[in-house]
C-alpha cells in the first residue's frame, strides 16, 4: 500500500476517519487527494496535512483506489459527473449505503461491476474502532481488494462477505448496531438517574460498563453466553435483571429490530438504486 494513490470523492466525518487512520499508519499525505465541494470539508482535509484537496473532481482519475463517501441522497448527480475520468485500473471502493454494485457502475458509466467494491462501516471507525463488512466482484483484482482492505482496517475490524444481500444484514448489526448500544446505555443512565444518581456519574457508570464489558468479550474466547454466566451469579442481583429482561422478551425485541433495520435497508437499495 506503500506506493498506491487513493482519491476521496467526499471528505465527511467518515472519509476523515479513515484517512486520518491512514496518515497514522504511515500513509503519505501526498498520496491522498479529497475531492469535495464544502469548504468545511476542505479545510479539515488540509488541516490533516493534505495537499491534493479539491472543489471537483480533475478530468482525469488514475489513481489505484477511488473511495466513493458520499450521501446516497447525492450519489446519481455526484457519479455521474465522474463518468469518463476514471481509469481502467483503478478500483472504486464505495462507502454508500443502500446502492448495489450494478446501480453504482451504471452510475459511473462502466461496462460492469468487476471493479467495484461495497463496504459497510460505522461510526466507531471515527475513534478507529470501527467494523466493516466488504464485497467484491470475483473479478475484481487481489491488488484492489488488498489496498481496500488494508484502507478500512486502518479505521478498525474487517470480514468479507459474498454476496449483496450479506450487506443488508451488516447493515442492520454493526451499521446500525451503534445506535442501538447507544440506546441501552442511555436507558442504563435514566435509570441510574431516577434512582438519584446524579447525570455524570450515571452516563460515566453506564458507558464505562459498556466499554470495559465490549473489552472483557472481544479479549475472550468464551461464549457470549458463558461471559454472561460468568457475571450471574445464582439467587443473585445480576440474576434477577436478567431474568426480567428474558420475561420481557428482550431477545425477540432485538430480532424484530434487526430485521426492521435489514428491511429498510432492501428498501434503499431499490429507491436509491439506478
């Protein structure tokens, strides 16, 4: 990855995560280039020590990695001004949720999807601990798939999947899953609350647990279960609230989620899709 030239066709909060994750793993800022209209994004890309920081996108792309991080909302009106300028070796790594391999190179005006691949981040990776899930086509080439690969893993965790409908399901576990760790450690924190504790030391109990406990399983080689086991002690406290959120049907409160969230995600697909 050492020689190889990647360009940004966004420069949002999650195109400066990872290339920042790049800059601190020993990438070049002379090899990163951030094509975006907003002066906001501009600025943070120069604060970051780049130098190829752009409005729009130069007539022609020839670098080995374009990383497409844009808003779905944008992405038809944003792709196909870049129709013609990319070379024919150049991989495009798409961050986009909710538009297809096939939406993405007819976007972009290319014969077909052999040099596309698809990834899902989240929001961890702006603190490098994110998890991101990739796909690409099975032509697409082990150069490609390596550099975009080594290019997420600067920001965090990576797996493959094999086929577009995997991403739906990523999307609705760790793309989304965030939001929904985020609402139980709020829940946590109200409650500390209403039983007098005051807000900081509540948030501080909440998400320390959350993060020491997050630590304690990806350390271990124990089941999720066991760990849990671990805590419970039996005629316990810990006993006690675990079996009333199984009385409560947490564990079809959560499937029914996932699969809301993997549903809206189809629906995207086919709204944003070309």
């Amino acid at each position: 990855m050492s020689h190889s030239a990647i360009t940004f066709i966004g420069g949002g909060n999650m195109a400066g995560a990872i290339y920042g994750g790049l800059l601190d793993n020993g990438f070049g800022s002379n090899q990163i280039s951030v094509v975006d209209p907003s002066e906001t994004a501009q600025e943070q890309a120069k604060s970051a020590g780049l130098k190829r920081v752009y409005g729009t996108a130069p007539d022609e792309i020839e670098d080995d990695l374009l990383v497409l991080a844009v808003k779905p909302q944008i992405a038809s009106t944003v792709l196909a001004s870049l129709q013609g300028k990319l070379s024919e070796a150049t991989t495009v790594l798409s961050i986009i949720a909710g538009i297809d391999a096939q939406s993405l190179a007819t976007m972009l005006g290319l014969a077909d999807t052999s040099t596309i691949i698809r990834c899902m981040p989240n929001t961890p990776a702006l603190v490098n601990e994110g998890m991101t899930a990739l796909l690409a086509n099975s032509q697409c080439s082990e150069h490609g798939q390596s550099l975009a690969e080594q290019v997420m893993a600067a920001v965090g965790k990576t797996i493959w999947v094999s086929q577009e409908s995997d991403l739906d399901t990523v999307t609705a576990i760790s793309g989304s899953g965030p939001a929904y760790f985020f609402l139980f450690m709020e829940s946590l924190t109200e409650a500390a609350i209403r039983l007098g504790m005051p807000p900081e030391e509540a948030r501080l109990l909440a998400v320390q647990t959350a993060l020491g406990s997050a630590k304690l399983a990806g350390a271990s080689d124990d089941k999720l279960s066991q760990l849990r086991n671990n805590v419970t002690s039996p005629g316990g406290t810990t006993e006690q609230a675990v079996l009333s959120f199984e009385q409560s049907g947490l564990r079809g409160v959560v499937d029914d989620a996932v699969l809301a969230a993997r549903k809206r995600s189809i629906e995207l697909s086919e709204e944003f899709g070309a």
